[in-house]
C-alpha cells in the first residue's frame, strides 16, 4: 500500500501548534520518520509555554525561557531543521484575526508544502482528558489561516507589501485527530520520541517514571501487535 507521506525529495513540512512539548507529544515519532526520510521540517510555535506547571520555575519570564531552550533541544534531537516562536500568552491563545494574520505571515514566510497542526473540533481525548484549549485554538487558526488566507492575495494585503505574497500549500494534516483518516506506524521511530521529550525537562519530572509512564502510553495507543501509531486527519487540495 502506498504511504500517505510518499513525498518528493525537497518537501517542507511546517507544524504549527500552541506549545513547546505539543509536537513531540502529539506527533515526535512522525517527525523523526519525516526528517529521516529528507524532508525538511520546520516549527512554529504560537506559545512559550509559560503557565507549564513547573515547580523548580515558579517565575513565569524564566519558565519561557526555558522552555524555549527544551523546545530547542527536543527538536534537534528530532533532526528538525528551523524554528519560530510566536510569543502569545500561553493559556489564553484565542483563534482571532490578528494572530490568523501572523499565522498566515509565518506559513507563506516557511513555504511549506504540507502545514501540520492539531485538530479543532477535538475536545475530549481518549475519554480521561479534555484537550487544552490553546490546541484547539492553534488548529483553528492554523485551519483558518491555509484556507483562504495563505493562498489569496487579498487576504492580509499588507502582507504582500512586506515581502510576504500567497503561496500554495498541499496538504494540511491534523494530529490529535477527532476522526482519523490516516495511521502512520512509526514504531521506529519511538526512542527517538523518548529522547526528544525528555528534553522538555521543566514539564516531565523524574525522567525515570515519566518514561514508564510513556510506556504505559504507548499501550493506549498503539496498532495490532503493539505498533506505536500516530493517528491524523489529512486534508489534500485540489491542484
Ligand atoms: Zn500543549
């Protein structure tokens, strides 16, 4: 069966989400899978994360700090090629058209082929949790933002005018997805994942149980024979 991720060398793939952590937890072993493959890959972040409960970093400037070096890390250890932060206050991201239009200004600055955010209309995951609202806000703006925006010139004139004119994007895929429409295996990919989140020291604890705790995880999550699957809803637009 062909892969839905089958792509032409030289794809750039830009994900896009609310928090340093988010990428890692809701797509790490895609991201290693891309990047292994060639693709380049690139994130923008929308928060700093400065309200992550982090007791060792009670001071909320430091906390962003730090977590943008962990966002940092994890991504290199990913093999992620650039990143961009948005600097939105972490908790109250909100899918309004100021930050549409700088989602907008960051996707036809990356070029991407394929944009990747988290889905919208997910509000309750796997039936102990409800999703945070800052994600649902980045997958609506992000939603928002490929179409039409990003593509239409008369969206956000004043992008043009500062070096910034529509591009094509061909794909949009969500992760954290509602309704799945696509499971990539990427069980090879899983150490690597574990590598990459415990860069994000500030939010995980002892590294040790955070790891059991993953494994644990990967059972709620994982395919036949106990693949570790990361599930997403894709979008592909008509050329
Ligand atoms: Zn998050």
């Amino acid at each position: 069966m062909e892969q839905a991720d089958n792509w032409a060398a030289g794809t750039t793939i830009l994900v896009v989400l609310a928090h340093p952590d988010d990428p890692e937890f809701f797509l790490g072993g895609t991201i290693a899978r891309w990047t292994s493959a060639g693709f380049t890959v690139k994130y923008g972040l929308l928060t700093k994360g400065e309200r992550g409960i982090s007791p060792e970093f009670p001071d909320s400037q430091e906390l962003a700090r730090v977590r943008e070096v962990e966002q940092t890390e994890a991504a290199r250890v990913l093999g992620v090629h650039e990143l961009y932060f948005l600097d939105y206050p972490d908790g109250y991201l909100v899918p309004d058209l100021d930050i549409r239009r700088e989602v907008t200004r960051l996707i036809r600055k990356a070029k991407p082929d394929i944009v990747v955010s988290c889905d919208p209309q997910n509000y309750f995951v796997h039936e102990t949790y409800l999703n945070h609202p800052d994600h649902r806000a980045a997958g609506q703006l992000v939603v928002d933002a490929v179409f039409p925006a990003v593509s239409n010139p008369s969206f956000f004139p004043e992008l043009t005018e500062e070096g910034y004119p529509a591009v094509k994007v061909s794909e949009l895929w969500l992760s954290l997805p509602a309704q799945a429409n696509v499971v990539l295996d990427v069980s090879e990919y899983w150490q690597q994942r574990a590598q990459a989140l415990l860069q994000h020291k500030s939010q995980i604890g002892d590294p040790e149980r955070f790891l059991a705790h993953l494994e644990e995880r990967r059972l709620d999550n994982s395919g036949p024979d106990d693949r570790y699957v990361e599930r997403f809803r894709r979008i592909i637009f008509r050329k």
